[in-house]
C-alpha cells in the first residue's frame, strides 16, 4: 500500500491541512487537520473513521478493539452501508461496498475553507458476483466545522434496481444513561429486539437496554442530547425517511468480538438510511443521494 499512499500524496496532499498515511496496518487513511476540525477518513469503505471541530471533544466515535485489516469491517467511523442495509441471505452483513478500497477521485478546499473529498466506486467482477448490476457510487466528505456526508447512486446499467442504504454513523457519548435522541416522538419503528414488532415512539427516546429500531416515515432531524458532556449533536438529513437508532448494551456487546468490554456506556448509532419499507428504486439513467450533516450545538 506504500506505492498507493506516495501516489495519493503526491496527486492530492495539501500542506498543513491534507496528508495520506499508513494507519498501521497497510490501509491508506485521509488525515486532516484545519482550523475547523481534524478528521480521518479510510480509503476502504471510503469510512470516515473520527471527526472532531475545533473546540470541542470527538464526536466519532471507533472501538478500542477495532480491526484494521484489508477486508475487514472497521467497528465505528460511518460505514457505508450500500446496497443492502443490515443482513441479506447468504451475502455480506451491510452491503458490499464498506470493505472495499474506493478511488479518491478529487480532493480540494472549498470557499469556506472546508477539506472535500470525493470517492468513489464501480461495479466490476467480484460486485457483479454478489449483486449483478451496473453502477457508480459517490461519497463526498465535506469537513470543516461540520461534517457533511453525500452518498449519491447512479444506475450505469439499463434495468431499473432498488436498494437499501445507510450512514451508519457511530456517536461518541458521555454516558449511554445520560442520553437521549430527540426528534422521534410520535414515530412508528420497528423494533428488532422485538423480532420487529412495530411501536410508536413517545417523547425521546431513552436507553436503558439494547435499542436497535429502524424508525420510519420520517424526514426529520435529530438531535443527540448528553447531559454528561453536556452537548447537543445536531443531525441533518436529506433523500431518507427512515432513522435507525442503535446501542448493543451490556449483553450484545459481549457478543461482538470488535468491541472492547464497556464501550457500550460511550458510543451511540444514530444512522441516515433508507432503510426498511424505505427502499429506493433507481431507474437506468439516474441517481439517488443520501445525505446527513452533522453539527454541535
């Protein structure tokens, strides 16, 4: 991966602000550092790995146990869940596309003084093999002050397809205990501690034990509220009505091997999706974008 690394550097490196680097273990990963915030962001599954503005503390949250290995999921960071959301048969957890190496296709600062990166990705043999369809995938990454993620799909090919997607994003919290969403009063979700059972959620949504729910039929914005750290984390979405609200808690923890005892206590899933009954039909020609952007108050 050294060759790959030298390469991006030399093609996209911005001094003080943008440098490509070995996270260790051979994987290529963005490291950014403005005056807005510092970010990491992997070159497989195009994943952002850690976002903090300026000022304030991380709001990506990445397991202690994380594995960084060529092919391997990464616990934490924004996963890009294409083009399948959550198990399907026989095929990979999540899609096919968070372990894959993208191509960074442009990297440039914008009129705000923000880092933007482009990735992207293509359909070739090995995707053809687990889904048989052409296609093009974008993410743009906009880092500055806030963090703006922009997946868009594009049908390549001349039949109609539909998806499932998500950005799969992992929150750092101050205590699980002292944390709430708001935003999804009044919401149906699935509940898939419950073998998804639908229910309808009242006031905030409140943790004191495994919470894995897709919310649907909504188009509204969240907000992490954490009364530990005192901080509010605003979550702005565009292309999506569904919501998935995600934290393993004591017991599913233990059951995942890339997830340090505890942690459970410190991070929080709140994802973008389409997701559920919230399936996207792509006609030949034309493109879908999800989209989220993420803030402190």
């Amino acid at each position: 991966m050294k060759s790959i690394i030298d390469t991006l550097n030399r093609r996209f490196r911005m001094a003080g602000q943008l440098q490509f680097v070995d996270n260790g273990n051979g994987l290529p990963v963005a490291d950014i550092q403005t005056p807005q915030a510092s970010a990491r962001v992997a070159l497989q599954g195009a994943q952002v790995l850690a976002w903090q503005p300026a000022g304030h503390k991380p709001v990506i949250w990445l397991s202690q146990a994380a594995v960084f290995e060529p092919g391997q999921a990464v616990r934490g960071g924004v996963p890009v869940c294409w083009p399948w959301f959550g198990a399907q048969g026989g095929l990979p957890a999540h899609g096919l596309v968070r372990t894959r190496l993208w191509a960074l296709r442009e990297a440039a600062m914008d009129a705000a003084s923000q880092v933007v990166l482009r990735f992207g990705l293509g359909d070739d043999a090995s995707t053809r093999a687990l889904w048989d369809f052409p296609f093009d995938l974008e993410l743009v990454v906009t880092v500055g002050a806030t963090l703006a993620m922009a997946l868009t799909t594009r049908n390549t090919g001349e039949k109609p397809f539909t998806i499932t997607q998500a950005l799969h994003t992992y929150f750092c919290v101050g205590n699980i205990g002292q944390t709430s969403v708001q935003g999804l009063d009044d919401t149906d979700y699935l509940d898939k501690v419950q073998n998804f059972a639908l229910a309808k959620q009242s006031g905030a949504v409140e943790f004191t034990g495994e919470t894995d729910r897709i919310y649907i039929n909504t188009t509204a914005d969240c907000r992490i509220e954490d009364r530990a750290w005192q901080r509010t984390l605003q979550i702005a979405k565009t292309g999506s009505t569904s919501t998935v609200v995600w934290n393993p808690w004591r017991e599913r923890e233990k059951a995942l091997p890339d997830m340090a005892a505890g942690e459970y206590l410190g991070m929080l899933c709140v994802e973008t999706c389409n997701a559920g009954p919230d399936q996207i039909t792509v006609a030949p020609g034309h493109a879908h974008t999800l989209s989220a952007r993420l803030s402190v108050a």
